[in-house]
C-alpha cells in the first residue's frame, strides 16, 4: 500500500497530478478543492494516499491530511459510492462539511457534490450516521506530513528557479477553535452521551455560533441535548 507520495509537482490536470518521486512519477488523483490548494509545477508537494487496486485499474488518491483519507475510505464504504463520488463530495464540502451534514442528517448539502443524486445522498446520510462521530472527535488541525509543513515535504525537493505563487486555496484558514468540536464531543461523551447524539448537538451548534471555544460549545450542545418540555 503507498499511503503517501512526497516529491516534486511535474504537471497538473483537471483531476489529478504527476509527482515526480526520485525520477519515477506517479499519477495521483485529488479533488477539486485539493487541487486549488496545491502549488505550482516543479515546486514540492506531499500528499497523503490512498490505493485503488482492480483487475484492469491501479489509481491513487491525493489528501492533504490524514484526516481527509479517513473521511474517503469512510464515504467509500457506503454502497454506491465509489472514489470518484467521494472525491466529489470531499472537493465540494471538505472533510469539515462532510462532517457536519452526516451529523445534522443534511443529505441536501452532500446532494451539492456533482454526480451525487438525492437517493445515494440520503444513504450516505443514513449509513453513516453512527460511524462518523469517531471522526469528529479528531478534527482537531491535521498536522502536516513529517519532515516538513504541509505540502512541502523536504528541502532538497525545493525547485531550482522560481515559479509562480499557487492559487489560493478555496477553503478557510483553520479556525483558532479549531479544536473546540473534538473537545465538545469528548466532554459530551464523559457526561454519558451517545456518539451519534453528541456529534449532532457540537455539530449544530458550531453551525449556529461557528467561533465558539470548548466551553461555549458544550453548553450550546447540553442546551440542544436537554429534554424538551
């Protein structure tokens, strides 16, 4: 298994790049929002990967975070949801997003992926409902790959003459309380709730006050959580 590619950009294409690892290159496929986050041709790059094997078929596919590869094997266990509607859900929502639509049961929002119909929308919805609050407690800041900060893996892959900038990419910085949703989710599940319960409370309230802390957010979620009437 190649779980990650670090080397140097050689070309980009609509959907995927080639990196060049020590004279051999590799075909890796990445989504859109990936691929607007990555720099130009000839500077260095690192991705994490995951492997596709079939019969007639080897295909990789590029993240930027370990966290984002989870969330993919994730989508893709989801019958009906190969690596390209993953990717397709991924580039349109990020990890993030993702995150919060499955927690908040929002199959509308994972409809806004192109190619995804509201039919497999709703099952990736439905199946996935009770497996993705293990992911939402790590969404802490992803660290980057090691030996470099993300996107540059190692010195000596530095390019010998200048290119131009990369395009910015199309998501946020993270937030300062980036940490608050691991960390609500945590208290919530040492209070005794459930992690399907929880991960819907801290996710819709970081909807409704997005820069809430730790504390802010575990006492939105309680208020969500208490019984009604």
């Amino acid at each position: 298994m190649i779980g990650r590619i670090a080397g140097r950009l050689d070309y980009r294409a609509s959907d995927h790049v080639l990196i060049d690892v020590g004279g051999v290159g590799y075909i890796v496929h990445v989504s859109d929002r990936t691929m607007l986050g990555l720099p130009g041709p000839g500077q260095a790059v690192a991705l994490y990967t995951d492997l596709v094997v079939r019969e007639d078929l080897l295909q990789l596919y590029g993240f930027p975070s370990l966290l984002e590869k989870e969330w993919h094997r994730l989508l893709t266990s989801v019958q009906g949801v190969g690596a390209k509607a993953s990717m397709a859900i991924l580039g349109a929502l990020g990890p993030e997003g993702v995150a919060r639509a499955i927690a908040l049961g929002d199959a509308a929002s994972v409809r806004k992926a192109p190619g995804v119909g509201p039919k497999l929308a709703q099952r990736v919805v439905n199946e996935l409902r009770d497996k993705a609050p293990a992911l939402m407690a790590q969404m802490a800041p992803a660290a980057a790959p090691p030996g470099a900060p993300p996107g540059v893996p190692e010195a000596d892959h530095a390019p010998s003459v200048p290119v131009p900038p990369p395009p910015a990419p199309v998501s946020a910085p993270a937030s300062p309380n980036a940490a608050a949703v691991p960390e609500a989710m945590s208290a919530l599940a040492n209070l005794g709730y459930g992690p399907a319960d929880a991960a819907r409370a801290v996710a819709e309230a970081q909807d409704a006050t997005p820069e809430a802390d730790t504390a802010a957010l575990i006492r939105a979620a309680l208020r969500l959580l208490a019984p009604k009437g």
